[in-house]
C-alpha cells in the first residue's frame, strides 16, 4: 500500500460523514440510481481512510463491515464518488487505479518514486495560483486540477534495485529485534 495522505483534518465528523452522503444522493438522484446501505457503507469505509485505495484495497476494507458487497459494487460507487466530486483518481507507477476522497480538502499534490512507489503530498500555493492564472487566460472557471512529480526517492538513489532487498531485509530484522 502507498503512503497515508497529509490531511488538515485528522477524521471526519459525523456530520461532515452526513454532508458527503448527501452530496452522494443527490448525485445518485440526478443519474436515476438509488440510494442503498451497501453505497453508504463504501462511502464510509471510503472517508475514513486516509490512504490512496485500490478498488481491491476498499473492498477488502468493505468487506469487514459487510461481507455481503461485492466488487463490482465497490467498483460502481467509486466511479460514482469521482462522478460527483467526492473522489478523485490518482495514477502513480504501478498501473493500479487509486482513489483518494477529495471531500472538504485542500489542493495538494504527489512525487511519486518510480522506483519503489512510494509517494509524498505536498500543498503548492504557485501550482494554484498557476491554475487561476491558466484559466483566467483561456476563460475558464477552474474547478480542479492534477499535479505530478515523478522521480528517484532518496533511499532509491543510495541503494540500487539489487541492494535494496538486502537493505529491506536488514531494517526489517533491526525492527524485529527492537519491537
């Protein structure tokens, strides 16, 4: 699994829960599918994960508060969640569709090493100031934006691929031995 995000708020309140839900039924409303529990409760599972999810990843999270959805349900609602703004795609090195909840966040943005995967968020006040300068000039209200950086990680870079299992393993024993 990726890097947990950065985040002004560390949870969700329950009515901040309640506000996204209702953001959820409204768009639901509008494409003509229902509202179910099952939606709901991947809403949830969703919101309150602070980490960049596969559909695998939440269904796995889903699973542990109703092993009744499915796959295909949890693959539905996100693409429903993005569809109204409450999710967003994010791609990063390994070809695997991820999703992170968008609701009440600040912009921000991800260097991703294309070595190992791992990946930081960073806030950018020039990238957005960027963004309204681009739409003011081609006559766009900006809604969104997306901002990648890809490179070699510093622990990369210090330890090539075939040194880096070894350096794995090490730390993995010196955690053991400390735990």
């Amino acid at each position: 699994m990726l890097q947990k995000r950065i985040d002004d708020q560390p949870t969700l309140s329950r009515q901040m829960v309640r506000e996204a839900q209702d953001i959820l039924h409204r768009h639901l409303k509008r494409v003509g599918l229902k509202q179910t529990a099952q939606r709901d409760t991947i809403l949830r599972a969703f919101l309150e994960t602070r980490d960049h999810l596969s559909t695998v990843e939440l269904h796995r999270l889903v699973q542990k508060q109703d092993a009744r959805i499915g796959y295909t349900t949890v693959y539905r609602t996100l693409k429903l969640l993005a569809e109204c703004g409450l999710a967003s795609e994010v791609a990063f090195h390994d070809g695997i569709a991820r999703f992170e909840h968008q609701y009440n966040r600040r912009s921000h943005h991800h260097m991703v090493c294309t070595e190992c995967g791992s990946s930081v968020e960073f806030f950018s006040q020039e990238v957005d100031r960027l963004e309204e300068e681009i739409g003011h000039k081609y006559h766009y209200l900006t809604t969104r934006h997306t901002f990648q950086i890809y490179g070699i990680c510093e622990k990369c870079r210090e330890h090539p691929k075939e040194d880096r299992k070894d350096v794995s393993r090490k730390e993995d024993a010196r955690k053991t031995r400390t735990a």
